[in-house]
C-alpha cells in the first residue's frame, strides 16, 4: 500500500509518485491496446526498501524477447531508471506482468504547511 496522507504518514518523493503514475499508465495503455484482455489488475506498494509497482493482465501475451515496434516498453524502463528503478515484463499464454521496482528514497513532507526545520 502507497503512504497515506490523511493517516499521518509522508507522501513518497514528487518524482517518485510521477513515476508510479506513468508506469501504471503505460502498462494498462499497453493492456487495452495489446493484450486482448479481459482483466488486469494493479499493486502498488510502497515499503522501507522501495516501491514496487505492478500491472497484470490475463491477455494473450507476447515474446518479451522479440523487436519491439513502438516505445512503450522501452519508455516504462526508460522511466524507472531515470529514478534508479528497473523493470521486469514475464509473458506468456496466460498473460503478462510488468513489475518495477523503484528505490527506497526519503520521503516528502506531506502538507505544505507542515512546519520547516530550522538550520542550525
């Protein structure tokens, strides 16, 4: 589970949460074009090591080794190691998971208002 505000707990850092958001959007952009689909589901979880984000589907699946013809896997690597990550793409008959595993990194301050830490 992503750190939860409202509760008390720190956001994860901006580029971060940017992250996350692209890669579950390129994955199920690549589910709805792609796969043939008739279900996907989605896991974000965010713990002390990192943050791990995963799209599974149960389409029609794809040789993860063959050429690519667009940038949309290409693109989801890309992103996860801008921000120290990898990413993992597992497919077959049954279907397909992509899985990123971004790094454990301070988080944000959760309000704006928070109070700021005086230097010393």
């Amino acid at each position: 589970m992503l750190p939860d505000p409202k509760t008390g707990e720190d956001r994860l850092p901006p580029e971060i949460e940017s992250t996350v958001y692209r890669l579950v959007q390129e994955a199920l952009t690549n589910v709805v074009k792609h796969a043939k689909a008739s279900s996907a589901r989605v896991a974000v979880i965010a713990s002390p090591a990192g943050v791990t984000v995963e799209v599974r589907d149960d389409g029609v699946g794809f040789a993860t080794n063959a050429p690519m013809s667009g940038f949309g896997l290409a693109g989801l690597r890309e992103r996860a190691f801008l921000v120290g990550g990898s990413v993992t793409i597992e497919s077959g008959d049954r279907g397909t998971v992509v899985r990123a595993e971004l790094p454990a990194q301070e988080r944000a301050a959760t309000s704006p208002s928070a109070p700021a830490q005086a230097a010393s």
